[in-house]
C-alpha cells in the first residue's frame, strides 16, 4: 500500500514539475491512481503480498508505464516541445517579405463574371462533400506581392488593414483549414476591398494566376466598394469568372440571388469610436441626415422637410469653417453649430441613409451602432445580409421617390415598434456589422447555410438578439393538434414492492375506456415480480420492464413499449383517482398536448425572508406545478427527461430519491413556456409525494428538501420557467345544476 | 457514446495502411471494453463527476433546448472535448487488469502472469504511443487548438498596414451625375423584359393609399375556353377584399385569357393571346399586370417561355427557374391539379406528434423515369438508392404511347417492383419524400408530400421554391442537390429525431396556412405583391413563418409583433395586465337601476380594467355625461350606428390588447371578470367567456346543426360576455368579406357565431369557458333588447343555424372545434373554508 502511495507521490511531482502544459495530465494520473487505490483498498490487497522481487519488477514495470504515458502525454498535448519550432511556432514576418510575383502583359484575364451563375451551376459541390460537422473548409491562399512588368504594384494599398484582420478571422475560426485539397471554399489574399485602389486588368491577371483558379470556381471575393466614376457599377469591375463575390452596394440587377453575398460597407469609425449602447426610447430629433455628399435634389427635399417640420428634423452637413484635416470625418454642421460624429446619431430616432454614388453606405454601420433605426433610401439596393437578416424589423426601406413623405411613413410607426427596432438595429452592428471578423464570418456561415441547408442556422437565430433568445421559448410541439382520442393513452406505475396497493391501482386504471396499455416498471432489483398468473385479469396489455438501478428517472425513461403519445405517469399508491377523473384527464390532455396534466398541483413563492424559492403543498389559490404521481404527458418529454436534461439535474433526482416531478415539470414550462394544467378537483390524496415518510417532523425535511429542489433547478435552469396560473379543468358541467347521469363524466371530485 | 464512435470512424478515414488498421482494431476493441468498465466503475463513486459531465454536454448539444446555464454552453458544444476521452477512457483497463490479476494470482503462476501483464502493458503503451499520434493528426484536422497549425500570419508590420479605404472617401461618396429623378426614369427604358423589377416596371402610382390595393379580373370573352383551375383562380380574386369591378382605381390587373397552360401541345393551349393582350386598352406593355402560369414550354426543352410576349407584367408561374427569375418581381407558386379545392381545403394528414418520429419507411419515391430528355439524368439515377427496406425508390418506364420503344434493361424490373408498393401507403408510411424534377421543375408530388407531413427531399437544382419572398423553406423541407443524389439516405438518416418533428410540423403549418387551397394560393400571391408595394407597412419574415401565418396578420393593424396575439411565447413577452371593457348598449338609459348600470358597478371594482367604452345602439341618443355614474376609469360613449357589427369595429380608442366584450345586461361579478381575465392571459389567442353554446352535424340534413342545449362539449362562447384580444376586431372588419358582415347587420344576430368561426381558423382551437356563479338562469334575458324576447323566438334560433352554415360555407370548412373542458379557480367548490379561497364569490349564490 505505501509503495504505491510513494510511487503516487513521486509521479505527482514529476508530473508537477513539467508545468503548465502537463497539469491536465496530472490530473489524470491522480485520477487513475486514486482509483487504484480506492479499488485495491476493496479487492484483494495486491501489492503488499508480493514478494520483494516482484515488487520490485512491478514497480518497475510500473514507471515504464508511466513514464511512458507521461512522454506521449507531453508529446500529445505539448507538441512545441518536440516539433521544431520552425513549423509550429507562429511566424512573425513583415507584409513586405512576402514573395513578390511578376505579372506578365501578356498573362490570361478571366472572363466577366456571369450573371446566370448559381450555386448548382457554377459552385463545384464535391469538394465539400459530406462533413459530420457540416462545416465548409475554406483556405487562405498565402500572401503574395504582385507587380506588372515595370515593377508597379497592382494595388496602392496592397494588403489593407481590414483585410488583413478579416483573413485573419478566418483563419482563427473554425471554417479555416490549411490543406488546400480539403477546402470547399479558397479565398485570394488579393486585397480587392476597394475597386478604387486597384488596377482591375492586373488584378484580374492574379487572380487568374492563382494555383487554384479553375475559372474561379469555389473562389470567394470580398468587395466593399466597387465600381468607379462616372457611373460606378454595383458589382466590383474586375473579372473573376465563376467566383462568388461578398460584395457591398449590391443592386438588384448585378447580385445573383443565392449566389452572391451582400455586406456592409464596413466602417472604421467604429474602430475609432466607442460609442455605448444607448436605451431604446425617444430621442431629441425624430429625423436625422447627417450625410455630406447628398445629391442638391436629395438635400433640396430634406430641406423642405426640415420647413415644413422643424425641430423634429435635423439636418446636416460638412462643417465649412473647421480647417480641413482628420477631424472634419468626426464634425457634422448645422449652419454654425457643431456636431460630433457620429455621437450625434444617437440623439435621433430615425437616420436617414441616401445613396450617394455607390448603393452601399459605409454610414449605414454607423447609424446601426448609433441605435439609430436607418431610413433606407437607395432603390434597388440589396441589403446587407438580406439572405438571412429581416430588416423590416430593425430599418424602414423607402422607395426613393417618397422622400418627400417619410415623415408621415415614419410618423405611422408604433413607439413600441420604434424601441424594437432600434434595439434590432444595434443588435444587428454588433453581431454582424461591428468588425471584419463578424462581417467575414457572418458571410462564410451564409454559404455554409447554402451547402448545408438542412443544418442552416433558423430565422430565430440570425435575428432574435440575445435578450429575445433569452426569453423566447419555441415548443418543440409547436402545431395547434387535437390528437384523436383512438389510440388511448399508456400507463406507466413505478413500483417498487407494494405488491397489493399496486394490483389495486392496475385494476382501478384497467376501468378506463380509453387506456392502451400498461407498463409497470418494476424499481426492485432484489425481488422478481409476481408470477403472470397472480397479476389482475385485464383487457388491454400489461407489461412488465424490470431496471437495473432503483432510480427515480425511470418512471420517465422513454421505453419502446409506449406506443402512443400520451402517458399517464402514475404511483402504486394512487388508488383514489375514479376512472372518470381519470378519463377527463386524458380528455383534457388532448386539448393541451404540449402540457403536463394532472391531479395534484404544488406552487413555488418566492421567499422574500430568505431570498429564495419555497415549496408549498398547502391549499392555494394557484398552481405552478402538477405532481407527476398521477399526470398525463406527451411522450416526447420522458426524450427530453431522459437525453436533454440541463446540467445535473438528472442525477441529482436519483442521488437524492426526490423531487423527479419537479424536474419534470421544470422541464416542460421551460420548453413550452406554459403552464401544467390541473384537472378535477382537491381529493384526499394520502400525501401521494411523500409516499415512505410519515410523521410531521419527517415531513417538514421533505418540505426543505422539495424547496431544496426548486432552488437548485432554478438555478440550473437560469431562470425560474415555471408559471403560476389560478385556474383548474374540469368538466364542462361540473357541479352544474343538470341530471348527473347525463353528464359524460359524473364521477369527479367523490372523495 | 457518439462521440467516441465519431472518433473511430474518422480515425478509420485516416489509416491509410495496413498495419494501423491492425492497431486501431485492437485499440478499439480496447475502447470498447473500455467504455463498459466506465460504466461499472462509475457506480463506485455516486455522483461521479465524469458522469455528470456526460449528460451534461448531451444536454448542450440540443439546440431545442433553451439553455441558461450561465457558463458558455454553446462554445463548449463548437469545440467537443476530443482530447480528454481517448486520453481518459484507456485508464480503467489496467487498474481492471491488474485487480483481475491480483485475484488470480498464485505462487505458481505469478511468473507467467508477469509476462503477460509486461506484454499488456507494452502493447498498450504502443497503442497509445500510436493512438495518440492517429489523435494528434486528427486534433490538426479538427482544429481544435487554434496555435496547432499555421494560421495567416501576423505580420510585424500590421498596425502599419493602411486603411482600405479612409474616412473622407467613406463619407464624401459624391455623385455629380444626373438627377436621381432623371435617373430613376432612365432606368424604366433600361431595365424592363426580362430585367423587370418593381421600381422599373410597376407604376406605384396606381396604388394609392392605403386601401390602394385593388384588383380587376379582366372579364373573359365569350367563347373562351377556360380551364377549371384558371375559373378557381379567377374566382378567389373576385370574392377576395382587393377585387374592383372599377378598372380605373385598379392596383393590378389579371387577365380573362387562361394562361395556366402554355403547352402547345396541350388541349387547354390557348392561341393568339399576344394579340388579344395588344388590344387590351390597359395593357400598357403589361404594367401592373399578373399573369398566371403552371406549364410553360413543351417537349423537348420545355423551355420558360409562355408562347407570348410577357412584356413588363409579372409572373406568378409554377416550376420557376431561378435564373428567369426575376427576384421581387416574379412570384413562384407551387403546382397545383385541377382537383385542388377552391376553399378551406383539407387540414394537413398529421394528427399527432408520434415519438420517435420516424416512420416505417425512411425515404420514399413513386413516379415515372424519363429515359430520354430533359429531367431524365435524375430520375433515371433514383433507383441507385433504393434497397427495398427503408428506402423505397421506385421508378417506373411505362408512360407516355411510345415507351416500349425507348424501354432499357432495367424497365421490365423496374415496372415489377414498382407495382409491389401502394403510393398512398407510402405516403402515409414514410419520413421524407423524394421530390425530384419531372420534365419541369416543380411537381405535384411537392405538395401531396407536404400534406401528407412526409418532409419534401428535394432534388430539383435551380427552382425558385413557392412563395420563396417570404417563406423560409430550409425549415421545412430539405434542399437536395441532384448532383448529390447518392449522399441523400447518409443526410437523412443523420437528422435528429427532434428536427424531423419540427421539419414534420413545419410541413403541416405551410400546408395549412398558405398551400392547401387555390384560395390562400392566390392570396398569397396578391399579399406578397402588396407588401411589395407598401413596403414599409408590410410583414416581416416571422409573420409569415410564424403561426397562423401571413395570410392572417394585417400590416395595416400593425407591424409591431406585440400587437398581435400570437407571438408572446416567441418574444419571451407577455399579453398586457389591463382590458378594455366594450359594452353594447341598445336599451335607452331611464334608470340608474338598470342592467348596464349594476355592469358599470361592477367593471368599476375590477383592478384590470383600464378603460369602459360604451357603444351607443339605442334609438335614443345617448344621455348626457351627467347621467353616467361617475367612475375610476375613463368611460367612452360611442356611436355604434346601430349596427350589430359595431361592436367588433376596430375602435382607436381601445388601447389595451384585452377586450372585454359584453351586452349591456350581462350580470357578472366582479370576481368573475377576474377569473376570466386571468385566464385570457394564459390563452391570449382564443375567447374566453361564459356562456357556451354547441354545433353539431346533422346527418340526415346533410347541414350543420346548432344547439344552446347544455352539453357536454361546447365549440362556441358567447360574446355577449367574452374576453379576447383586440387584434380579432380588426380581422373581423378587415379580413372577413363584406357580405359576411352585411348578414350580421342584416340580421342583427350571429355576430357571436361569426366571431367564434373567425378565432377557431387562426387558432384551430376551441374557445375558453371559464367558470360562471349561475348559469341556469341565464338564457331568458333579452339579448337584443329593442327585439325582446328574441331568444324565446324560434325564428331567432333557425337563423342562427342558417348562420352556421352560411359561414362554412364561406370558411370552406367547418373551424369550430369542441372542447370537453371548463377552467375553474382552483379551490373552486372544494371543500375548504371559504376564507381561503381567493374567487369567494363565485360559490355564492
């Protein structure tokens, strides 16, 4: 025993003496050697009765084997160490190391891009293939420097620094792979952000030298400002054959639907500026145009809206009198006030975005993180990520010849609506609009949707912001149905030994018309249930599944003997439920499948001597939770009790034999965020949750410890799901003054 | 376990020789007998923190699940914890090994075992010498740590790096060109034909106003033959709210001549529609029109082409390429038959929500093979996945006259097999359905399969999807890729059994909301084209995707999802704490002992009510303000102009979600309005009132029945006392026809009825009825006042029943629903102290 105590200690501190790197793997090895010890503590002491030259030769075995995982550890998880640094480490070099390559007058130009091009007629699927994962692999061609035969560099920027911080998003996601073989989409590191800043037959001449090119197949183009004067087109100018192109200041003549992606015109104000999520809410000016370039028949009208509405609008413009420099970007003018941009678009509740030369705006990203809903005025513009983003929520988008009108248009819009949208509008900025890497990513996950459409992110996903997604819950058995009541419902009894209140339950729930069948769980590992004959005589079938653990979980264990949807979770005690309370119950589930349905209720309160959540039995007013000893659910839930459960709860239930209903229920209000739905009305239930204690004292722990239960799940959860309701079903003439034996269900609420 | 299982398999992928296929068997099988101890070991230590692990990351790998759990679950789940199990999982063996050895262990034989233990000990330290290396490489492949591989570098110069573009040029983006109007009108000349979109090739000016939308059906000629799909068509225009007879005041206009066939070679071809279209005095190149189409071209090609000059008019055509396409413009509708109902239409086949979802049959096709031809390279390749247990593909040669003549090796096969399987029963039995192009795109099998709830596989490269402006298909359907044909069975049978129940659900909602008869076809259509055209008060996508879909969610009401009762749930939102109480008030006020003043009284003492809006039906004008007992809450009086619908009239002055609707002599207790307000909460979609009343179907009349019996089911809550949200006044008013509400007027009965029939077909649910303190005596009071006793007239009731089957008629179907149930407080008769009850009065009586 103390030897392996000793060896224990001695590779604990080699193992501590590797450092960082190694402490994972320490952890492992003290876990197996705890185990070690805990086992052989059981079985028969193992070491200690050997003899001295086994012991030895065991030991020594003993650090071979360890040693031996200790060096495939460190070379596992610590590969700088034995790799050469040269291949691993990540190389620091400058932009102007990179190969210079010489374009040659004379090198191939790829044909104009052709508008026809689909992702089924010019995107090469095969090389994405079929992927667990349902990723897209994308490769990063390595930076190259190209210049014409006078030694002219192609492009007056070269690699920009946007691009650069997009590339290198990328290749820090997960989409980035670095073997070109494996890659379903390969993106130049040719700089072809800004049309303006390039020579288009050169750089047309790279792209059509890259290794890879094959017509541009499967070749990805980020472009944000394309065209040039005079009448700057809307998709960039360089040929690029079949490539796709992530362009901003598409229209909808040039963009290929489906194809194409549409971006923002990325803004690097917003590197500059930081500008803190503002309030939703009203704001000083209702309209505000702060672009400089307005065409003067844009800006006549504006300025007759200012006439005819005053304060509300405000408008403005370059500043004449500031000394031209870098801050003229930041300063906006009202005849000789001063405005700092874009600080002051958060004083407006509407923004309004013109086009100017180009469709796309770079100042539609400011108006964004300003929360500022955008007033979208550019005819055929296609909007960023309009693929997958619902701008109605977040934007108005105005056909340009109601310029005059928007006043009025945006004067319609519900306050509440405004204070979604412009919530919607940051939301949009700082998910999809902030930097170069949500831009590059966001587009990379659109094609990703397109390749792999039946794993594509939902609407709910792109556009709910996280406080929605927080709230929001979408069952998962969504459909208003009335399931037919024909196939009936399975009963479930969890038992454990009570043999005879068990054949009693068995024989009062045989009574109800509309039961399928019968599913007794036997808990019991020590006792076989009774032989078949001594079972109660029935007409629908009875099975028994015996388990292996006494675990509460598995009255809710999703056996393949359920055959139909509704289950009714029942207790070997619960003899006092009528065979017409029992099939009301069913009845009433029909009409509330997605619910959990059943006798009993319990509420939860808030505690407010203690700060926490309180489990009360007594008789209220309200009810929050339906006790799972007699309850009808949908099957689907014993799935999710079963594989979907958060955290630990699962355990928690069976380690403490306790509290499975509340988890249930729990579980349910936080997927369908309803309430359970308690039938007929109180009956003497002989305390049904507290079915092996007796006594008051006793009691009381039960209570602390279901109280107990309800913390604990809420704070697995996150947030308490469940809800309090006031109301209970019954029948529809219950208690009613009408003949009895007329009534479809007369048997209720007999004590 | 499914991760362990990935790994084998990628590692599988990997192992390109021999030997290491060698080595991975065993290692697995060590991995495998390994992940069994795991099990038993775990039950020495409860609570094992590994074990909770496990369930806990199976727990995040849901995405239906809403997850709160503090700590970024969702980073964890992108990146799977690959290099701790194989690492962890190889521990247990040899401390199993060595306490089995331990057990064994004699004098004799310890020599022996040694050995075989050093041999143990050394193969599994190669295994996991080499294993590790196979994990190394698979860890480079997977990336899951970002320094493993060479990333784009970081350049030492990087912050040196320039702009690509700077401010001044960002912000000063002049344009000194033309004018945008001189613009905007060039454009028309440039972008028309085959380049059309809305701003270019629609005049917005015929549209004015918000009513602006109007539609006239061009009367057809004497002689014209007209199919029974295209006379459907026509007809739902003409019943729906947008139809003018008035072509002057016309937004759209759709044409007489039956276009739906464009197949020369059909009988239904209709000659020398270009030159009667050129007639046409409105014509005007086709602007603002719609032309309707489900086949276009003929054999071989079958091309996109209508056989006339389409002009500047838009295209609502079935089977749509995207590259004819012309996106905002063009409107694809999926293909119909001519059996297609007009109305209503047959709910979707999905009754329940069985679990586990899936069916029988995985994937299911029936249909021809075209041996020759367009369409022929993806229905000849069908029968590559079939295998005749969960993959039926079943493809037969025999159509057409001549196909004997085309007949290949596989036809004789094929035809055999092909009759061995039923198509309903297939339809009924499978999970996903194979939807392949025919000749053209679309097919009918498109939309049997989504009524049948078989989730459509789509195999049909460069179709423009149905509706697909506003309809988010990837929720409901798979999009295939023909060239991929072979992958499909590997992506269908990887969907989880929870996405097949959304995708399943899915199908039925679309079915439902928008597909399931030539009606909502055509709706649909002419709504996607007005909210094209008043862009800023139209819907979202969630509107049209969410329940009960577009078709049912007026923009003019609102375009703020709270203001509808249907997305509370999915905004994490809830309806509002207040109502608004409407009160229909005909008799003349002469006492302050009347009903409708014990009614003020009692709304007067309700916490909730925000508001009291009095509609004044008399023939007397209304009193003066003196006269009305002062009240805590802002009282209205309103004109109701003496017409029965006046009471759901979208009113401005209700401002909050809730109303509660009553007759001026309702007697309610206070109590009981705040039950039932409770209650409407939870359901704030449906009516929740009091007095139920019941339909039935009358076999031997061949009629629908109505009945103020008690039962006991009930499908109708009168609204003379009933809660819901103001939302359904506005449907009411907006979304029913005219002559629907011209018969409540007329009849000053049935508004009630009315009502109910609209809330059932959103919701497809029953009404509420809460509990009420006594009913018995309830039905004797004079409804309608200035007619008294009109409930004791039996004229009364024949015309409520008349009603009942006016409006299925125009519902096409029946919407009520019954219900067997009535919510109660929950101490409600019990037998507890009545102290302890919060509804007290209730139980009084």
């Amino acid at each position: 025993m103390s030897a392996v105590w000793r060896s224990c200690e001695r590779a604990a501190a080699c193992v501590r003496a590797l450092g960082g790197p190694a402490k994972w793997l320490s952890r492992i090895v003290g876990f197996s050697m705890c185990a070690s010890m805990k086992y052989s503590s059981r079985g028969p002491a193992l070491i200690p009765r050997m003899k001295t030259k086994h012991r030895v030769y065991y030991i020594a075995l003993f650090s071979i084997v360890l040693l031996g995982l200790i060096a495939t550890g460190a070379f596992q998880f610590w590969p700088h160490s034995i790799e050469s640094a040269a291949e691993w480490s990540v190389e620091r070099r400058s932009v102007h190391d990179a190969p210079l390559v010489r374009l040659l007058a004379n090198s191939p130009i790829p044909e104009r891009g052709d508008l026809s091009c689909r992702m089924h007629t010019c995107f090469n699927v095969y090389s994405c293939g079929y992927n667990p994962k349902n990723r897209i692999k994308v490769y990063i061609y390595p930076l190259q420097r190209y210049v014409d035969e006078l030694g002219t560099p192609i492009s007056s920027t070269g690699l920009s620094r946007e691009y650069n911080e997009l590339l290198s998003a990328i290749s820090d996601s997960d989409f980035y792979t670095d073997d070109v073989s494996r890659a379903c989409l390969l993106i130049p590191s040719i700089d072809v952000l800004n049309q303006n800043s390039l020579r288009v037959r050169e750089t047309a001449q790279a792209l059509a030298m890259l290794p890879r090119w094959d017509r541009g197949t499967n070749h990805l183009l980020f472009n944000m400002l394309p065209g040039g004067p005079p009448d700057y087109n809307t998709a960039l100018d360089v040929p690029r054959d079949k490539a796709l192109l992530a362009g901003g200041g598409f229209s909808t003549w040039t963009y290929r639907q489906g194809y194409d992606v549409s971006v923002p015109v990325y803004s690097p104000l917003s590197a500059e500026v930081d500008l803190p999520e503002k309030q939703p809410g009203p704001r000083r000016y209702f309209i505000l145009s702060s672009q400089t370039a307005l065409h003067r028949e844009y800006r006549a009208e504006l300025e007759r809206l200012k006439e005819e509405n005053g304060e509300a609008v405000l408008l403005l413009d370059k500043c004449s009198n500031l000394s031209q420099g870098a801050m003229s970007a930041r300063k906006r003018c009202y005849k000789s006030q001063v405005f700092d941009y874009p600080q002051i678009l958060q004083e407006s509740s509407f923004c309004v975005v013109l086009r100017g030369a180009r469709l796309g705006q770079a100042i539609l990203s400011d108006v964004l993180q300003a929360g500022c809903v955008p007033v979208i005025l550019a005819d055929s513009y296609i909007l960023p990520f309009s693929e997958v983003l619902d701008w109605k929520r977040a934007s108005v988008v105005i056909p340009e010849d109601k310029l005059p009108e928007i006043y009025t248009i945006l004067k319609s819009i519900p306050h509440r609506q405004v204070e979604e949208m412009q919530r919607q509008a940051r939301w949009f900025w700082d998910a999809y609009f902030s930097s170069m890497k949500a831009i590059g990513l966001t587009t990379l996950q659109i094609i990703n949707d397109r390749i792999y459409p039946y794993a594509a992110r939902t609407y709910e996903q792109w556009n709910n912001p996280p406080v929605v997604k927080w709230s929001s819950v979408n069952s998962p058995l969504f459909l208003p149905l009335i399931p037919p009541r024909s196939p009936g419902f399975t009963a479930v009894v969890l038992t454990y030994d009570r043999i005879e209140s068990l054949f009693r339950v068995i024989t009062e729930i045989s009574k109800v018309p509309s039961l399928a069948k019968l599913l007794v769980v036997w808990n019991n590992q020590n006792k076989s249930p009774p032989e078949d004959s001594l079972w109660p005589k029935i007409n629908v079938p009875l099975k028994v599944v015996r388990t292996k653990e006494n675990k509460l979980s598995n009255r809710f264990f999703p056996y393949d003997e359920i055959e139909t949807e509704a289950v009714l979770a029942i207790d070997d005690d619960i003899i006092m439920l009528t065979s017409d309370e029992l099939q009301f119950g069913y009845e009433v589930w029909r009409e509330f499948p997605d619910r959990l349905v059943g006798y009993p209720g319990r509420l939860h309160l808030w505690d407010h001597e203690m700060g926490k959540w309180k489990y009360e039995s007594e008789w209220t007013n309200e009810v929050s939770m339906v006790l799972t000893g007699a309850a009808f659910y949908h099957k689907y839930f014993n799935y999710l009790y079963t594989y979907k459960m958060p955290g630990d709860i699962k355990n928690w239930v069976d380690a403490h034999m306790n509290c499975e209903d509340i988890a249930m229920n729990f579980l349910v209000a936080n997927i369908t965020g309803k309430a359970p739905i308690k039938v007929t009305p109180r009956k003497k239930f002989k305390c049904p949750e507290c079915t092996a204690i007796d006594g008051l004292s006793l009691d009381q722990t039960h209570m602390v410890e279901r109280s107990e239960c309800i913390n604990k799940f809420a704070s697995v959860f996150g947030t308490m799901p469940l809800k309090v309701v006031e109301h209970r079903a019954d029948p529809v003439l219950y208690k009613d003054d009408f003949p009895e034996k007329l009534k479809s269900f007369p048997n209720i609420g007999s004590l | 376990m499914g991760e362990q299982q990935w790994l084998r398999r990628s590692i599988l992928q990997l192992m390109p020789h021999g030997n290491f296929t060698l080595l991975y068997r065993i290692w697995t099988r060590k991995v495998m007998k390994t992940s069994d101890t795991v099990t038993d070991f775990q039950t020495f230590k409860s609570g094992d923190e590994r074990n909770g692990e496990r369930s806990h990351r199976g727990s995040a790998g849901s995405g239906a699940m809403r997850m709160h759990g503090p700590e970024g679950e969702e980073e964890r789940r992108e990146s799977p914890g690959l290099p701790q199990s194989p690492i962890r999982l190889p521990q247990p063996p040899s401390v199993e090994g060595r306490a089995r050895a331990g057990r064994r262990e004699t004098s004799m034989q310890a020599r022996k075992k040694y050995v075989f233990l050093s041999a143990c000990a050394c193969c599994w330290l190669l295994l996991v010498y080499w294993g590790g290396i196979q994990v190394r490489l698979l860890r480079l492949l997977g990336r899951l740590r970002a320094d493993d591989i060479r990333l784009w570098p970081e350049w030492v110069d990087q912050d040196l790096l320039l702009g690509y573009a700077n401010l001044e040029e960002l912000q000063a983006d002049a344009w000194a060109g033309e004018s945008p109007q001189q613009r905007r009108q060039g454009w028309s000349g440039i972008y028309k034909d085959g380049r059309c979109r809305m701003e270019t090739c629609f005049d917005f000016s015929r549209c004015r106003g918000r009513d602006g939308f109007r539609v006239y059906v061009y009367p057809p000629e004497k002689g014209d033959r007209i199919s029974e799909s295209y006379r459907k068509i026509l007809a739902s225009i003409t019943e729906s709210r947008y139809h003018t007879s008035d072509p002057h005041e016309a937004c759209l206009f759709v044409l007489g001549i039956d276009t739906l066939d464009r197949d020369q070679l059909s009988a239904q071809y209709v000659p020398n529609v270009d030159e009667r279209i050129r007639n046409y005095p409105l014509w005007n190149d086709g602007r603002n029109h719609l032309i309707f189409n489900l086949y276009s071209g003929t054999w071989p090609n079958y091309t996109e082409d209508l056989g006339f000059r389409v002009g500047q008019a838009m295209l609502a055509k079935a089977s749509l390429n995207v590259e004819h396409f012309r996106p905002g413009f063009d409107i694809s509708i999926p293909l119909f038959s001519k059996d297609h109902p007009q109305k209503g239409g047959e709910r979707g086949w999905l009754e329940r929500n069985t679990v586990p979802p899936r069916r029988k049959y995985l994937l299911m096709f029936k249909g021809k093979r075209y041996l020759t031809g367009i369409g022929s390279d993806t229905r000849n390749a069908l029968h590559h996945i079939h295998n005749g247990k969960d993959i039926v593909s079943l493809t037969t040669c025999r159509h057409g006259k001549d196909w004997e003549k085309h007949k290949d090796g596989r036809c004789d096969h094929d035809n055999l097999e092909y009759e061995r399987y039923d198509y309903q029963e297939l339809l009924h039995n499978s999970t996903f359905c194979l939807v392949p192009r025919g000749r053209r795109l679309g097919s009918f099998r498109f939309l049997e399969s989504l009524q049948a709830a078989c989730i459509p596989v789509l195999l049909s490269n460069g179709w423009e999807l149905p509706f697909s402006d506003v309809i988010q298909w990837n929720q409901a359907v798979i999009e295939g890729d023909e060239r991929l044909l072979l992958q499909v069975p590997t992506t269908v049978r990887a969907l989880s059994d929870e996405r097949i129940l959304a995708l399943r659900q899915r199908t039925q909602m679309l079915w439902d909301a928008y597909l399931s008869s030539v009606d909502k076809i055509v709706l649909t259509t002419l709504e996607i084209i007005k909210d094209r055209v008043f862009s800023y008060v139209s819907r979202n996508k969630l509107m049209w995707n969410a329940l009960p879909g577009g078709l049912l969610v007026l923009p003019e009401y609102s375009t703020h999802l709270a203001h509808f009762p249907f997305y509370y749930l999915s905004q994490g939102i809830s309806p509002g704490q207040e109502f608004t109480a409407v009160i229909h008030a005909v008799s003349p006020l002469v006492s302050q002992s009347q009903p409708i003043m014990r009614l003020l009284q009692v709304l007067s003492k309700s916490k909730f009510c925000s508001q009291i809006i009095i509609l004044w039906n008399s023939e007397k004008p209304p009193p003066a303000k003196s006269k009305w007992p002062p009240m805590p809450v802002p009282l209205t009086v309103m004109d109701g102009r003496k017409k029965t619908t006046s009471r759901f009239l979208p009113h401005v002055a209700i401002e909050t979600e809730a109303v509660l609707n009553l007759d001026e002599d309702t007697a309610l207790l206070t109590s009981e309005v705040n039950f039932a307000f409770t209650v409407w909460r939870s359901f704030p979609e449906r009516i929740v009132g009091y007095p139920p009343r019941s339909h039935f179907w009358d076999p031997v009349k061949q009629v629908w029945g109505y009945t103020s019996k008690w039962t006991n089911e009930y499908s109708i809550v009168l609204t003379g006392a009933a809660f819901y949200h103001r939302y359904y006044h506005h449907l009411f008013s907006q979304y029913l026809p005219p002559s629907l509400r011209a018969l409540v007027d007329h009849t000053s009965n049935c508004e009630d009825i009315l009502m109910n029939f609209l809330v059932s077909s959103v919701t497809h649910l029953p009404p509420i009825k809460v509990a009420q303190r006594k009913q018995h005596k309830e039905p004797p009071s004079p409804q309608q006042g200035v007619k008294n006793g009109a409930w004791s007239n039996p004229e009364h009731f024949t015309q409520r029943q008349e009603c009942v089957n006016a409006f299925a008629a125009w519902f096409g179907y029946m919407p009520l629903v019954n219900s067997q149930l009535r919510l109660d407080p929950v101490l409600f008769k019990d037998q507890v102290s009545i102290l302890r009850k919060k509804y007290k009065d209730m139980e009084r009586s």
